[in-house]
C-alpha cells in the first residue's frame, strides 16, 4: 500500500468512526470522558523489542500553513478582546481539521506515538491570551483529536498499535531562579500555582483519551516536580495509572538544564515517577545532545528517549538538518546502546520522522540496566550513596539548633548572611546541608521557603542536596516545594500512630524525597537497642510494603542519646546506637543510616575540645558498624587516630559502658582537653591567593584511620573548585540574563511547539 492510499483508507476509516472534520470543535463535541486503560504492560513489550518512534514538531507543521489572526480566531474567537496568533493550542478548537491532518501525516510516516497539540494548555501558559478558562477543553479536544487520528490509524495497520502521548510543556515560568536580578527570593510562579495548573490539564487530557502523559520540555526541574506531583496526586484520587515520560532540555554547552542541573542530577530528580522513559527533547540538536543522552543512560533504569530539533536554529528561525542527517545522527545514537525512543522536536516533519523510523528500524533497543541498590540524591549535581562517597557528612550549621550564630541571623532577617553559613558548610566538606527553622521566635515556613529561594541561585551551595529539618509537617512541605533536586526530608515516625505515618510517606514519595524515619512509635522514644530495632523494622516494613517506597531511600536514625550525663538509665545510649545501627544494616536491605551527632556530647556543651573529640570516636566505631551519613559540623570533625590514646580510650569507656567510673574519669581531664586540646584555628590564608594557589591547596585529601579506613578531608580538590568556578560564574550569568531569557523561552515555546 502506497502512502497515498494509506491515506486515503485512513480518511475513510476516520470520517466513518469521527464524522466529518470541517468546522470548529466545541467542548459539547468532545462527549464524555473517554479514559484509556493502562498500556504500560504493552509498551514495555513494544519497547523491549524494538525502538519506539515519536512524531514531530506539531510547531512546526503548524507554521508552513501560514495562518492569520482570521484562522487562529476562527468564528467562535471572531470578537476576542486580543490577539491569539502564535497560540498554536487553540486550534484545536478552531482548525481541528488541520491539527488532525497533522497527527495523520506523522502516523502515515512510522510514528508510534503521537502528541497532543497542548504543549501551552496550561492557565499559566494561556493567560498571555487571556484564555485560562479554556484549558481544560483544550486539553481534552487536543486528546480527542489524536486519539480519533491514532485508532483510525491502527486499524489499517492492526499489527502496529498506535499510541497517543498528552504533552505537558513547562509553561513559561521558572519556579527555581528569579527574574529579579535585584531580589533573588522572588518568583513569578509558585509549587501550588503550577500543581493547580498541573492538574487541570491532566484532567482534560486524560479525559479526552491519552495513553502516555508526556512532561516535557523541561528547562527548571522543580516546574517537572510540581508536573510529577500533580500528575501522581491524580491517579492516587482517581484510582488509576497511566504511563509518564519525562523529557528535560539542555539549553547549552554546558551540558546543563536552565536551572542548572546535569543530566544525572536530573535523573535523580525526577525517577520517582517511576516512566516509562526518560530523556532530552529540543535544544541542541542531535549532535549536541548526544553526550547527555549518554550521560542520562548512563544511569537510568528506565527506556531513554531523545527527539532533538533539527539543529539549531538558523539566522532566519528556521531549522537545516535534513531527514537523511537526522537519520543518519540518530542511528548513531541507536547503534550505540543509548535510547529505546527517538524522534523530532523543532524543525523535523513527517520526512524526518519517517527517515528516522527507517534508520533505526532492526537495532535492538537499549537494554535496561539493573537497579543499583543506592540511594541517589541531587542537587544541581548528583550524590550517590556508594563505596566510592563512602560517609556522607551533613552539615548542621544551617540548623537554628545547631548554629547560635545562624539562629540569630535568621532571627534578625539577614539572610544573605545565613547564606553565607550555607556557603561555608559546602567549603568544609558538608555533602548535604541540613536546614532547620523550628524556633519559637521565627515563622517557620516563610523562614525556610526564604533561605531556600535564595540559596537556588547559589551554584556552589545548591550543587549539593538539601534536608529539610523539621519536626513540624507544613515547614516540611514547604521545603519540598522550594528544592529542584531530590533531597531528604528529616524526619516522620509512628509517633502520631501508622495511618498518619503512611499519609505523610505517601505524600513524600510523590514529592521524590528521600526520609529519615526516627526510632519512634505510639509507646514513645526507642531507648534501647531492642526497642531500636523493633521500630525501625516495623517502619520498614510498612514503607516498603503498604507505601511502595524504595528502600534506597529510607534513612533510619535509631536515635543518638546523650552520655555521660550522670544518670544510670542513659549509659548505654551509644552502645545500643551502635549495635542498633549494625542490625538494621544486617536485617532491612537497602535502608541506610544517620544521626545527629551532637546530641550525644550534649553533656559536655561549652567544651568544644572534649565534644569533637567525643564525635571523631564515635564517627569512628559507627560508621565500622555501618552509620551511612551523620548530621555534623563538617569542619569539626577530628581524626580518631591523632585523638591522644589516653583521651580515646576514656571516651571509648563512656561509649561503651565498659566502666562504673567512665564518666567521672572523662570528667577528669575534661578542662585540660578544654585547655589544650582544641585544634589550631584553620588557616584560611590561601583564599587570598591565585585560583591556581586554590586549586593546589583544595587537592584531595585522603586521612587514614585505623582499622584501614579512610576518613575524607574537607576538601574535594583542583576538581571540585573548577566546577565550582564554573559553575558560579554561570550562574551569575544566568541571574544577570534571566528575565530576557525567559522572555525568548516563552515566545520560542509558544511559537514552535
């Protein structure tokens, strides 16, 4: 059968099952809701075979058609009040003849799955044509029309099913950097306002009859998390599930979203989604995304998507790689191991989808890599939890509790000060920083909303994760709602009893947050070492069991107590801590550990000396037993060989209980180490120097331990400072340009999409 022919029995088929296609599409058209059943069990199949083919660039098929304000308007929008030209989503109201004939033309030419023409079917995107109201009909007619194109189309060809993707796009808005260069708290757009926005869309694509919901486009991963969170938080209440695909985008060299993430971080980010794929669309072309599409295979363990404009843009707007270029650069891809899907963004046309379809068409798709049984965090880069990481230190000094002075300067409301605390926890080798605002004086959620907003535009704090600290849950919701990467979320328990538990579990995943489950249930605090682990077990098994959270992103902290506090019922606090924390790593696969670290020296507060070194032993023994990660003062941190034996040993004896008398004999020599026993201030001299000086004095320094560890120093040398110039130097580009950035974001996704 001739393309001709098929598309001749294709118009048939279609007009007999959809009626006629002239004049304009009305909400009373669309009927009642036509909800697709889950195809996930189907695609993973198709996708286990063979490469799956997405259409084109529905922009840009739109644009060769030349319509006028007259054609977008159509009769129903003859007297709207502005101009609606370039509003490519409306015509599925007002032209949907044609936005059908496009759907058709992609389908004639191999494409597996379709999508919707609502890339802007959001209030957020549509209030630029005072056209809000409609989002909801233009998402269902976009799915209606698709779903009438794809049916009729696997009906001529019933061994090939066709499939129907509802395109989310970003919206024109960045909820992560702001577009005053003056305020760098603002935002033009919020979590809540683009869950609200979310969801509407959502409703009337699923609706209208979508198979997929494809995210995409994605330039600020937390407008992708809040797309996530709605979409997630629809199925939970409409008790259903369709297949996701999550598609980001590289805006330049650097090989970064706009928000500044790299193809890792951003996989981390977004996996709670569980997609059915994951990958890069638009941008750079194919040839400049092939190295992050490399680098996102690399590491998800999902099918991989790319569909990449057709380079870049031209000096007239228009794009220049040929079908048999495109081709030819995909196969590559395809060749190579790195996708399962693969298709157009900007500039490519049915030519090019069919070009594609034939390149690749006979490759074995990209095997699925074996989950890695780590947990994964980010920032705008990426933390894996491994041999290599080994213990991972949380900074403490952004806690109020931990932090006099921070706790003062955020009570006065100088934050670009507590920034600066922030910055300098990052320098002394804090990995994550833990950030807490639970203090009478403060309101807690602006006090965290503020810091986080702020701190967003700081590349050399915010390349690390975050976790949220509070024991109140709406400062911890505000948190999530102001961090793109996936961080953790410190802390939930039994305490309020199970149903409460698994809500706020529940919700946490959607968020993708990683959670620190304190040893905590309805009876009280875990004490010992039996009622440790008899908490934490029972913990795991609900979150694993009931909630369906990844193992890899449980935290316990089975409680760090203090010591030495003259009280009998508290010596064996850290002895039941440790054997607590060896059992839980035995006994509940993939769950990690951590604390808070000062509370266990608590008794000694005012000697700082006796405290640190009290830390470094028990790091040392801890982390032997399996402590993952630990709340701490990164620059604090001693070295449990270079702690005089004669000290060690007495801490040792207070850690362990391994005497009557250990308290009274640390008491002992408390004031000498108080006296003496501090480390010299740190030299910080070499900050004046030359960046080459910088880099030479920032190489890596390894510490050993005894027993053949290794402690890390704080420090990740010439390596890590090179990113870290890079990377501020490009955010303080970013700030500068923002505003005019998004302005040519927003007409260019207005325009081509």
């Amino acid at each position: 059968m001739t393309a001709i022919d098929f598309a001749k029995r294709l118009t048939a088929l279609e007009e007999a099952s959809c009626g006629p296609r002239d004049g304009e599409a009305t909400a009373r058209d669309a009927g009642p809701p036509r909800r697709q059943s889950d195809k996930t069990p189907l695609l993973d199949k198709i996708l286990a075979q063979r490469i799956v083919v997405l259409d084109g660039a529905m922009g840009t098929m739109i644009q060769d058609h030349g319509l006028d304000e007259a054609d977008f308007r159509g009769q129903r929008f003859a007297d709207w009040h502005q101009d609606v030209k370039g509003n490519n989503d409306l015509l599925n109201l007002t032209q949907p003849h044609l936005i059908r004939q496009i759907h058709e033309d992609f389908l004639v030419a191999g494409a597996d799955i379709i999508e919707t023409n609502t890339f802007n079917s959001t209030a957020i995107s549509q209030a630029d044509y005072g056209m809000e109201g409609l989002v909801y009909e233009l998402n269902a007619e976009g799915a209606r029309l698709a779903r009438a194109a794809a049916d009729a189309t696997a009906r001529a060809t019933p061994k090939k099913p066709r499939f129907v993707a509802g395109a989310l796009g970003p919206t024109n808005r960045t909820a992560s950097i702001s577009p005053d260069v003056e305020d760098p708290g603002f935002r033009n757009v919020n979590f809540d306002g683009l869950v609200e926005a979310y969801t509407e869309a959502t409703r009337g694509l699923v609706d209208g009859g979508v198979d997929i919901l494809l995210i995409e486009t994605v330039f600020d991963t937390l407008n992708c998390k809040a797309a996530i969170y709605a979409v997630l938080k629809f199925f939970d209440q409409e008790k259903m599930r369709l297949p996701v695909i999550v598609s980001g985008t590289i805006t330049d060299a650097s090989g970064r979203t706009l928000s500044g993430q790299t193809p890792e971080a951003f996989w981390h980010s977004v996996a709670h989604a569980e997609p059915l794929s994951v990958g890069f669309n638009c941008a750079l072309g194919a040839e400049g995304l092939r190295q992050h599409v490399q680098a996102v295979s690399a590491v998800a363990t999902v099918p991989v998507s790319v569909y990449p404009n057709a380079g870049l843009p031209n000096a007239f707007g228009g794009y220049d790689d040929t079908p048999e270029e495109m081709a030819a650069q995909l196969r590559e891809f395809a060749a190579s191991g790195l996708v399962n899907i693969v298709g157009g963004c900007c500039g490519t046309t049915p030519d090019h989808i069919r070009a594609i379809g034939q390149a690749v068409e006979g490759i074995p798709p990209r095997p699925l890599p074996d989950p890695p049984g780590t947990c994964r965090l980010s920032g705008l880069e990426a933390l894996e939890f491994n041999e290599t990481v080994g213990f991972v230190n949380i900074g403490e000094r952004t806690n109020v509790a931990g932090s006099a002075r921070f706790a003062k300067l955020v009570r006065d409301g100088d934050f670009p000060a507590a920034v600066t605390v922030a910055r300098q926890q990052v320098m002394n080798g804090a990995q994550v920083i833990d950030v807490n605002m639970d203090d009478a004086m403060l309101d807690g959620e602006l006090s965290m909303q503020t810091l986080l907003r702020m701190i967003a535009g700081e590349p050399d704090i915010t390349r690390v994760p975050v976790m949220i600290d509070s024991s109140k849950w709406s400062v911890i919701v505000t948190g999530l709602k102001n961090i793109q990467g996936k961080g953790v979320v410190n802390s939930i328990s039994l305490k309020e009893g199970e149903d409460a538990f698994v809500a706020q579990a529940r919700e946490l995943k959607r968020f993708g947050a990683a959670v620190v489950v304190m040893a905590f249930d309805e009876t009280g605090q875990a004490d010992t070492y039996q009622r440790m682990v008899e908490v934490c077990t029972r913990s795991y098994r609900i979150l694993t069991e009931k909630v369906g959270m990844a193992p890899n992103d449980i935290i316990f902290d089975p409680n760090i107590l203090p010591v030495a506090t003259g009280i009998d019922e508290h010596r064996n606090f850290s002895r039941d801590y440790i054997a607590a924390v060896a059992e839980i790593k035995r006994t509940l696969p993939g769950a990690l550990t951590s604390g808070g670290l000062s509370n266990m020296s608590f008794s000694f507060r005012g000697n700082n000396g006796v405290r640190e070194a009290m830390h470094s032993v028990f790091l040392f023994h801890a982390i032997e037993a399996g402590l993952d990660m630990a709340i701490v003062n990164a620059g604090q941190i001693g070295i449990y060989a270079e702690i005089p034996k004669d000290l060690r040993d007495r801490i040792e004896d207070v850690l362990f209980n391994r005497r009557d008398d250990a308290t009274d004999r640390l008491l002992a020599v408390a004031d000498e180490v108080q006296g003496g026993g501090k480390r010299n201030a740190e030299d910080l001299t070499w900050r004046e120097g030359s960046a080459t000086e910088r880099l030479i004095h920032d190489d890596l320094a390894v510490r050993p331990a005894a027993g053949g560890r290794l402690f890390l120093g704080i420090h990740e040398g010439g390596q890590m400072c090179h990113r870290l110039f890079h990377h501020a130097r490009r955010f303080n580009h970013l700030r500068q340009e923002h505003l005019a950035r998004s302005k040519q974001v927003a007409n260019h996704v207005h325009a081509i999409h």
